[in-house]
C-alpha cells in the first residue's frame, strides 16, 4: 500500500504544482503559442476539473485499499489524455516540446494500474478480516 500512497501524492503534488499556473497564463498562452485561445470556458473548464483530479489523488493517496475504485477512473483520466495529445502530435497540432507534460500523464497512468493491482492484496485482506472478525462475535 505504501507504493500506491507515494504515487499517488507525488501525482496530487505534481499537478498542482503544474496546473495552478494556467489560471494565470490565459493570455500568455495565446501570445506564445498563437492562435489566441478563444473560449475561455473551456480552457478554466479543464483546468478546475484536472485540478479536482488532484485532489481526488490527494484522497486516494490517503487511504489506498479504500477508494481503490477510484483509481480505475484516475487511469483513465491519464490515458486520455496522453493518447488524444498523442493524436494531437501525430497531426501536427501540437509541439514536441509538450509532450514532456504527455509522457508524465502517461507515466503516471502506468504508475496508478501497478498501484490498482497492488491494492487487491489490501482488499483481500480487509475483506478477510472483516469476516473473521464478524465471525467472532456470533
């Protein structure tokens, strides 16, 4: 369980680490990277909703075995991720130097399904001491 805690706080540190800048890099972007951006919702869409991921890292990280089926929507999360960017690239829409972002979304894909499958062994556990302690009280 201790592997599945440290992956899953250093991903919550991470991203917060690197999406808290966007909400102040709208206009930036736009003057480095042109076009502009040209609907804001979306942009602060996806930033608040990656950054609630964070905190579901943060969640997950606290306690493994216990919102272990959080972690299956967490993959997920990262995968998309990496393979729409990945598209993106292979059609010219992106640069390659921001798949350096791409492949530690997708590291950190990888990381959380060792994590998942680590974590059975803990399920396993609680649910064979929870039904040997019901057992005891009969």
């Amino acid at each position: 369980m201790k592997f599945a805690k440290i992956v899953f706080l250093i991903a919550g540190i991470w991203g917060f680490l690197v999406l808290t800048p966007l909400y102040f890099m709208f206009n930036l972007i736009g003057r480095q990277d042109p076009p502009a951006i040209t609907h804001p919702a979306f942009y602060y869409g996806f930033v608040g909703t990656a950054l609630a991921w964070q905190v579901a890292f943060f969640l997950i990280a606290s306690d493994p075995v216990r919102f272990r089926p959080i972690m299956v929507p967490s993959v997920l999360e990262k995968f998309a991720y990496a393979a729409a960017s990945t598209v993106l690239y292979l059609q010219a829409q992106m640069r390659a130097s921001d798949l350096v972002f791409v492949a530690a979304d997708f590291v950190f894909g990888m990381l959380f399904l060792v994590a998942f499958y680590q974590t059975a062994a803990g399920v396993r556990d609680q649910a064979m001491s929870a039904t040997a302690s019901g057992s005891r009280r009969i």
